[in-house]
C-alpha cells in the first residue's frame, strides 16, 4: 500500500463525517423562520443541532478507535433507518446512507489499521 493511498484510506472517513456533519446542521437553520425571540432561537438552534453534536461526538471517538466508528456510525444508521422507514423511506437513504458508507470506511480503517499507521 503507497503512501497516498494509506492517506487516502485514513482520511476519507472522517472528511465525509465532517461533511455530514455539515450537511446535518443546515437543517437547523430553518428555526430563524420560525419568528421567536432572541433566546428561544438559540435554544432551538441548540436543539435542532443535536444529532450534529452526536455525530461529532462519534466522530471524535472513531478517530482514536476505528472499531468503535464502524460500530457506532453503523448502530446510528441502522436505528435512524428503523424510526424512519415508515413514514419517510426517502430520509433513510439521504441520512441512514452516507452514516453507513461513513461506518463500512472506518470498518475498513480499521482491518487495515496496521498497514495504515505503518512508517515507511
């Protein structure tokens, strides 16, 4: 394995959760339509950015311990799939997808973690 592809394999994962990340908190950006005061908005904010804070919070544990992303990312994906299937399949493949690519990357991470932080 070359050097930019180990790169490559150790990055990807976690500049797509960090782009889900992203992604997530634009739609908590419609509490500034609501028309609530000043205090209610960022207490709304806070909340509707909550699934970005759990993201995040996997994010910073899967960085250290590729094993627990995989699982974790994969647990989140799989229990957003099942609260959403019902009434909103097309959720699921817009949030519940990338949450699963994101957890099958750091899966692989991880069965090549050896290789990966090899020196060369």
């Amino acid at each position: 394995m070359n050097i930019l592809s180990k790169r490559l394999l150790f990055w990807t994962p976690r500049a797509i959760c960090i782009a889900f990340a992203i992604f997530l908190s634009l739609f908590a950006l419609d509490v500034f339509n609501e028309g609530y005061t000043f205090w209610k908005t960022v207490l709304a904010l806070l909340i509707h950015l909550i699934p970005v804070y759990i993201v995040l919070a996997m994010l910073a544990i899967a960085w250290r311990w590729e094993w627990i992303g995989a699982v974790g990312f994969a647990g989140l994906a799989t229990w957003y799939a099942q609260r959403n299937w019902a009434r909103h399949p097309d959720w699921v493949a817009t949030i519940a997808g990338p949450v699963f690519i994101i957890a099958a990357l750091f899966l692989v991470n991880w069965l090549k973690h050896a290789e990966i932080r090899a020196r060369p």
